[in-house]
C-alpha cells in the first residue's frame, strides 16, 4: 500500500472567543504514520 493522497485541503476554522483562524490541511484519503502506525486525515499547522 503507498502513502499517496490523493486530495490535500487547506481549511480555516475561527478560534473560540476571538477573530483569529485556526489553518489545518485535510488528506484525502489519508496516510499511514510510520512510527505510530495511524491513519492521518488532518494536521495543523499551528500558524
């Protein structure tokens, strides 16, 4: 099995209690992590 998404999103979410945003990438239709062994469908990029 390859590690390929196929589809990448940028998204933005409002941060409670304020007017900043929150930007995270969606994978579709995921990957596997090679240390934890988990399939990853989203990540923040804490920006």
């Amino acid at each position: 099995m390859s590690n390929i998404c196929k589809t990448v999103t940028l998204r933005t979410r409002k941060i409670k209690g304020g007017e900043q945003l929150s930007f995270y990438l969606d994978y579709y239709p995921g990957y596997r992590d090679e240390s934890t062994m988990k399939v990853m469908r989203h990540e923040s990029l804490g920006i």
